[in-house]
C-alpha cells in the first residue's frame, strides 16, 4: 500500500494529510497471491509449469481438481494465465473395457514417443472411481518405465464426482500439461457409460482398443462406439492369438465399410498390435502421424478443437443454470410440495414448472 496525500493538501501539511492508497495491481490480486510463498503462489506454479517442475504441474492439477469455491477462483486465475502457452499438443483417447491392455499400451507407445523426442502426458478418466472413489486407471504399475521417464508426467483419474465434473478437471489438466510442454497427451478411459462420448469430445484422436474373443466379434462391441473411433486396435497380437487377433481386424475393417467414420474425411482402420511385444506399436504412432496433417492441412484438426471449446461452454452453462435453481432456497422451499402435487396428478406439469421458474411464487396460481 502507498501513502500518498490529497491533491489539495496545504503546502508543507504533514502526514495527518496522507491517505492509504492501495494500487490496483494490489486490489486485483487473488486471496491466493496475498498468501505469497504459500502452496498455491500463481506465480510460483505459473513459471514452475512453464518451466516443466513436475511438482508445481502435480498441485496445478489438484488445484483444479478441488472442489472448493476458494480454489476455483484461484484455479480459474492459473488457466487463464496458462491459455495462451496451450493447445499444442496432440491430445489422444484412448479406451476400451477393463483388461484390453490400455495401461500396458500406454507404457510402450509412451516410451516409443519419447523415443522420437515427445514429452508425454497420460491423465485417465474413470467413471468408475466417481462411484467407487477409488482410482482404477492410469496406474502406476502397469506403466513403470513410462512413470519413471523423466520426458513423462502420468496423472490418475481424480476419484471423486460426477462424470462431467471429473471430465472438467481433465480438461484443464490437459491445459496445464500443455503450457507445461507436452506434446502428446493420451487420456485412457474405460468403455463404461458415457465415458468415451466425453473423452470424445475432448481429443484430436480416439483409439479403440479391442481383443479377439471367441467367435462373432462385433458382438461384444457397444453400438455407436465404433463410430467414434479414428482407428481400432485389437490387441494381445502376440504367440497363440496372432492369427485370432488379425481375423478380427479383418471383420472390423468388414464393418468399416458400413459405418459413418468420426473425423470427416479420414478413413477408420482396424488393426493388430501387441503391447507385449510391441509390434504394431510404430505403426500406430504413423496413423496418427498421417491424421494430424491431413486433418491440419484440411483444417479439420483446428475446426474439431473449435466445436469441442464451443459445446463445452454450452454445456457448462446449461449445468450450472441447472445447479443454480436446484440451489435458490425458494426453489427448495416450493419443491417438495410441488413434486407432490404433479405426482398426484392436481397441477399440471408445465404449471408447476412455471411457478419454480418464477422462484416459487404461488402467486400466479
Ligand atoms: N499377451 C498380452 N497380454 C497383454 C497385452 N496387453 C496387456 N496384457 C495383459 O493384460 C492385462 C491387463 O492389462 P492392462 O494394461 O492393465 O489393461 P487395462 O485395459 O489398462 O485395464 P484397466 O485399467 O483395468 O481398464 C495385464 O495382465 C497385461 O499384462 C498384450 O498385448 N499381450
Ligand atoms: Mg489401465
């Protein structure tokens, strides 16, 4: 704060003439920033994310995965502090059910990026751990190498909420790892509920991965989930089930033909790989390759990320205009009463939907 005195203090008033002044950097500054040299200094994890320290990109993330009001706000102020250093990235989903082999992939085809010079980021999503509060993915143990690469930062699923809650927190987990340098993102989820809708509507590519099971294999798959997919991936390629893995990318590439594609003018593919062996694994990182130019070169990369950023600011206002009247306390009072009443069929529906819009004023009745 500055001392400084009116402008129509007399000539040679003393202090009894100062007033307070407080700067408006100052009076902009977060409840955050005024608690300098504490965990959650901005500028400190802002130039420690920029800078790659791991530390500060691991509390940027737990920041942004609070659900306190508090850190919102402060949470809020990093990424949009961090916005302009993100975006470069390519950012892959990655799913499929429980025991196809997500993690260990991700060990291999990690290790391979970084062997072409990319830093990696693997967050997950799982719907699962929102029930369970426990966090299933993006384990550690499966991907050991990957974990302890120092061109690696591996992020398991934050283990509480809602899936659009804990598909928020990734999306700015992926805004963090971005500004912090990254180059590939891979995000694992497993194929439950509306899970791969929602990392689909938050990646450049989305990898299906499958197994060969005994007999028809379309069967096992969910309706509309192939549609999703940029390229499948039947893995376990390796010793016995080579051949049973390769039938069943050839029935894949069968159903191909008769399925609408996810990315506009990208031809889906089907394929084998091992991430045992690692055979196939190259490959893949092509196919990706070849979609991130074509998809630049025809501008659908760049119009993809621009419809994703448009539909999830439609979303969170209808989620939070919805949380908003759940919460206003007339709203609450009128409710139960309400329900009720439609319940036993003596108010109209639409009625008794009009009277809560109007915060429960009974007066139009
Ligand atoms: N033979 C063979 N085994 C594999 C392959 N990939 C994974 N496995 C094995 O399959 C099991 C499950 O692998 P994970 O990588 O944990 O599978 P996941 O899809 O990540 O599983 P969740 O995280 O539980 O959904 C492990 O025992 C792996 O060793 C593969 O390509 N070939
Ligand atoms: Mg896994």
């Amino acid at each position: 704060m500055n001392k400084r005195k009116p402008e129509w203090t007399p000539e040679g008033a003393g202090a009894e003439y100062a007033s307070s002044v407080v700067s408006p950097q100052e009076s902009q500054s977060s409840p955050y920033q005024r608690q300098k040299g504490r965990v959650w200094d901005l500028d400190t994890l802002e130039e420690g994310i920029k800078a790659g320290n791991l530390t500060h990109i691991s509390k940027a993330i737990t920041l942004v995965e609070s659900n306190s009001e508090k850190h919102f706000a402060a949470a809020q102020e990093l990424l949009t502090r961090l916005l302009p250093e993100a975006g470069n990235s390519i950012r892959i989903g990655i799913t499929g059910v429980p025991g196809v082999g997500k993690s260990s992939f991700i060990e291999l085809f990690g290790l391979h990026l970084i062997q072409q010079g990319k830093k990696v980021a693997v967050l997950a999503i799982d719907p699962s751990s929102t029930l369970s509060r426990g966090s299933i993915l993006g384990d550690k143990t499966r991907m050991e190498q990957l974990s302890s690469h120092k061109m690696s930062f591996i992020r398991p699923s934050p283990s509480s909420g809602v899936l659009g809650g804990v598909a928020r927190k990734t999306r700015e987990s992926i805004v963090i790892c971005e500004a912090a340098g990254y180059d590939v993102i891979l995000i694992e989820t497993v194929g439950v509920g509306q899970s791969e809708t929602t990392v689909r509507s938050m990646v450049d590519f989305f990898l299906l991965m499958q197994i060969s099971g005994a007999g028809d294999e379309l069967q096992g798959i969910k309706k509309g989930i192939m549609e999703l997919a940029d390229l499948i991936v039947v893995n376990k390629a390796d010793g016995d089930n080579i051949v049973r893995a390769q039938a069943a990318a050839g029935e894949y590439n069968n159903a191909l033909h008769y399925i609408r594609h996810a990315t506009l003018n990208w031809d889906t593919k089907a394929m084998t790989c091992s991430s045992k062996t690692g055979e196939g694994i190259p490959q893949i990182w092509q196919i990706i390759n070849e979609f991130t130019q074509q998809t630049g070169d025809n501008g659908n990369f760049q119009q993809r990320r621009l419809a994703q950023t448009a539909q999830w600011f439609e979303e969170l206002i209808s989620e939070a205009v919805l949380n908003r009247f759940y919460k206003d306390s007339k709203v609450q009072d009128r409710l139960p009463e309400l329900r009720q009443r439609v319940k036993e069929g003596k108010l109209p529906v639409a009625y008794a939907v009009s009277i809560l819009l109007e915060n429960g004023n009974l007066d139009k009745e």
